[in-house]
C-alpha cells in the first residue's frame, strides 16, 4: 500500500519540531525513505511541502536541510500570531457553530478544574486544542491552515514557560467563548489580541538558552585561574 507524502511529510515535520533533525543538518531522501518505511518519491514530493512551509531549504552541493530561521524570523511569526489569532476569533463569533461552542466550554471547564485542583500537567496541551479548535470556529480554511503552521513552527523555535496565573489565562479563554457565543467579533478580536500578547512574553528562542548556556561555559573558563 502506497503511504501518501501527506502522511510522510506529518512524520518528519513532527520530527524536525521534535527536534530529531538538528537545525542546518541534511535531509538524504533515501536515509528518510529507509527511517519511514516509503519509497523515495513520497520523501520528495514532501521535502517540496515542508520547504515551502520553511522548515526545509535546499543548498547547493548540500541537498535538504532543516531550516535554520534567525531571529527576527522567529520574532516576525511570533507577531504575525498575535495578528492572527485575534482575527479568527472575530470570524468564530460570526460562523461558529454549536459543536464549536461545546468544545470550546469544555475545554474551559477542564482547564479551570486542573487549574484548581493544581493539576497542571496537560494545561499546555488544553490550552492548544482550545486555540486549535477557537480557528476551526472562523470557518476559513486559509486561515486555519496559516495558524496551524504557526504552531508547528513556534513550537520548533520557541520554549513556551508556563503561565505565572494560569487561572487568569484560563478567565480570558472563558471570556473569548462568551465573546464568541454572543457573536460579539470585535470583544472576541480585543480580548483575544490582549490574551495572545500577554502569552507572547511566555515564549524563549530555544537556539536563544542553547547560546546562553555556552557563553555562560566559555565565561567559566576564561575565569578560571585568574586572581581573586
């Protein structure tokens, strides 16, 4: 059974986020063939995807490889996000349906129980699905699947700390879902814009504390033996 290049180019997207891949390391159509179980023309047809999402470019005399973004790419998605997000709540409240809001209240309740019982272990992973299913709700599918890459690459380039007040985090999910019942769109755009900057300063370059790390080993060493 032929594996469809969707599918293979999930796997190694997941792969390159997760980290398997490091930045700038080449991508062999056959050593992904080999790793995925696929012939080498799903490989390519996906390598071709995730170069036009960005996470693959190709180098002369070198092949794939995993992108290596700077910093201010990072910094421009992270803002292209804020710009975003605030945008699909203003649709959601005009074309959500009942499913959508059922979802999405779930989500709230949960998220505040963990939050008072201190169980914090999968706030993070609620608090996607409810971004997530908050852009399925504009019911525009170019936007849904622009977001939907911004996650996949935010997670790659940044390390998101958790909430200081996760329980204000998730009073401004529940008052997004009232915004957006009510089909209130620009209440759901403005407290959406406020939640998503204030995430926002969550969010640390992974490449950034790697940096950090390695200044702070060689200041280490250029100190050692000298004078107190």
């Amino acid at each position: 059974m032929r594996i469809p290049a969707q599918s293979v180019c999930t796997a190694i997207r997941d792969d390159i986020v997760a980290g398997v891949y490091e930045r700038g390391g080449r991508l062999t159509e056959e050593l992904l063939a080999r790793r995925y179980g696929v012939s080498r023309v799903p490989v390519r047809e996906a390598l071709r995807t995730l170069e036009a999402e960005g996470f693959v470019v190709t180098r002369r005399h070198a092949g794939a490889c995993v992108a290596e973004p700077t910093e201010q790419e990072a910094a421009d998605l992270l803002e292209l996000r804020t710009v975003l997000e605030p945008l699909a709540a203003a649709r959601a409240a005009h074309r959500r349906t009942e499913a959508h809001l059922k979802v999405l209240r779930g989500l709230v309740r949960l998220g505040q129980e963990r939050v008072r019982k201190g169980q914090g272990e999968d706030l993070r992973s609620l608090g996607g699905w409810f971004h997530e299913t908050l852009a399925q709700a504009s019911g525009s599918p170019g936007l849904i699947t622009l977001l939907t890459q911004l996650r996949h690459k935010l997670a790659w380039m940044y390390v998101v700390e958790p909430p200081a007040a996760p329980a204000v985090s998730w009073s401004e999910h529940a008052a997004i879902v009232d915004a957006v019942a009510r089909g209130d769109a620009e209440r759901a755009r403005t407290l959406t814009a406020g939640h998503a900057g204030r995430v926002t300063a969550a969010h640390r370059l992974r490449h950034a504390r790697r940096d950090d790390r390695v200044r702070e080993m060689q200041q280490a060493v250029n100190t050692v033996g000298l004078p107190n």
